[in-house]
C-alpha cells in the first residue's frame, strides 16, 4: 500500500512520533493506521503522545551567548526531578545552542540539534525519561556585549531563572551585578516608555479608586484637585520606580537607580530578558485527602 504524506501526519499527531519514525511504521504495517500506533509503541515511540495532557510545570532555563547575541530557552518537564537528569540537561544546553541561530520558538523547534529536529530530539527524551516535557519559551537580546546569569544553577549555563542583559559599552562586571538585579526583583518593563500601557493604564485606575475612597473616609478630606494632582501622580511615580529596571533601586548600591549605576560603569542597559521556569502555567494541584472522601461519599 502506497503510504501518503497525510497518513505521515495523521500517525504523528497521534503518535507525538517523528517524520521517519511514522513512515517505517506505516510501511512495516502497510498502512494500518492502529497496527502503525501498536508498532510505535512496541519501540517506545509512542509514549510522548500518551503523556501529552499531563502538566510540564518544572525543568530548566538555559542560557547561550556569542559575542553580542544572547538567548534563552525554558525547557519544562513535569517534576523537579527531571531537572537533575544529565539526558535532560545535556538536552537543554543542546537546544540553548542552536536557540542562537534561530529566530523564534518556532524555528527553534525545527532546527538541527545532533542530527534531527529539537522537537524531534525532544519527543525522543519523552519516550527515555517517561515524561512529558514542552520547550515553552524562547527570548533572545542584542547588544555590543551580553552578560548572562542563572539563579539556583542546576549545571552550568541553566538553573531555574535564566536572566540575559544586553549592554552598550565595555562590561566591567557591572553586567553580571544587573543581571543578579533583576534576577532578584523581576522587573515589569526596562522603562517606562516599554511598559505595557494596560497595566500602566490598571495601575493608574486602581490608584485614582484607592485614593479617593481614602480620601472621603479620612476625617480631613483633601480637595479632589490635590488628589488627581499630587497623591495619585506620586503613586504612580512609585509604582515605576519599582517596577521599571532603568528606575529601581540598586540592589547592590540602593542608593543608586539601576540606570544612575549603569552610567556611572560607562555603559547602558539597552535590553534584557528574564525567565522564571513554570511561571504564568498553572499547576494542577492534587488533594488525596478530597478525592478520597470524594470516593468514599460515593461509594
């Protein structure tokens, strides 16, 4: 039986297997579409598809930099166990490395890492280490010079939080210093000017509300030009000295603004990137106690 491209694609999306993996599959089984599932799963091939609704929450960040190019990659897995895995490990720092050629996510998916597609190599991890794993994000900056930095590093060049900054001049070590910075304090933009304008524009509406229901409890109300002019101006004037990089106080000098401490090492911050494993996937929570009291009631 002739086997088509369409039957290639129906078995991987199935399967989670890779292009050729499916293809001898269908051959060996002349084109039985359950007969090429058994095939694959009698070689171990068909595991990532089976594991493919279970939540990848954990895993590791990991960071490459050439030169004035720097990239990160957040490869996550379903425990923290995975993460001190060398396969998987080995993994990441592989696919880190061909992030610096690639220019997104979805390019990166389909570049070569030792000899075949990431994702291939990734669904091929799946099938060893039995579990399932999705490389979420890519973040890539540019500059004259790239320092990076990872937070509760697991192997060199990954850890847990993966920070990348991109500097206009000559590092003098003040670059690792802003990177453990933001590491530390998880700023929302660089500046102002880069700050999405929805939060800014929350922010300043969840300001205004505070300030007057304050205001019209207190037992000695200000005029409302006082507070749309002076109190919620100084609030939001807090919120991005707390929020944007350029603005914060220096973590390792907080007498300083980031930027101010940049300046004063004759460089600046032209960009950075901060990546938290897991962050913004919610996690689905298990609660023995409650489930089993759920059985017990209906039994």
């Amino acid at each position: 039986m002739a086997i088509t491209a369409a039957m290639v694609k129906e078995l991987r999306e199935t399967t989670g297997a890779g292009m050729m993996d499916a293809k001898k599959a269908l051959t060996e089984t002349d084109g039985n579409m359950e007969a090429a599932i058994d095939w694959l799963r009698t070689k171990g091939l068909a595991k990532a598809a089976k594991k493919a609704d279970r939540v990848a929450a954990e895993g590791l960040v990991g960071v490459a930099v050439d030169g004035g190019k720097g990239v990160a990659v957040e490869l996550n897995s379903e425990t923290d166990f995975v993460a001190k895995n060398a396969d998987f490990q080995k993994l990441v720092s592989d696919i880190a490395t061909a992030a610096l050629t690639a220019a997104d996510v979805e390019g990166l998916k389909i570049a070569d890492v030792n000899g075949k597609p990431v994702s291939e190599a990734i669904n091929g991890a799946i099938a060893v280490i039995g579990e399932n794993m999705t490389l979420r994000r890519m973040a890539k900056v540019e500059g004259d010079v790239v320092v990076s930095y990872v937070h509760n590093a697991a192997a060199p060049g990954m850890g847990k939080i993966g920070v990348l900054v991109a500097l206009k001049g000559s590092d003098n070590g003040i670059g690792k210093q802003i990177a453990m910075h933001i590491a530390a304090t998880a700023p929302a933009s660089l500046d102002e000017a880069s700050l999405d304008p929805a939060v800014l524009q929350r922010e300043l509406e969840v300001q205004t509300a505070k300030a007057l229901e304050e205001n019209a409890t207190s037992a000695k109300p200000k005029p409302e030009q006082v507070i749309h002019n002076n109190i919620i101006p100084g609030r939001m004037k807090k919120f991005l000295e707390e929020n944007t990089l350029l603005n914060q106080k220096f973590v390792i000098n907080p007498d300083l603004t980031v930027a101010q401490a940049a300046k004063d090492a004759g460089v600046e911050i032209v960009a950075y990137e901060r990546i938290a494993v897991g962050e913004g996937i919610e996690k689905k929570e298990e609660d023995f106690a409650a489930e089993v009291a759920k059985t017990v009631a209906g039994a």
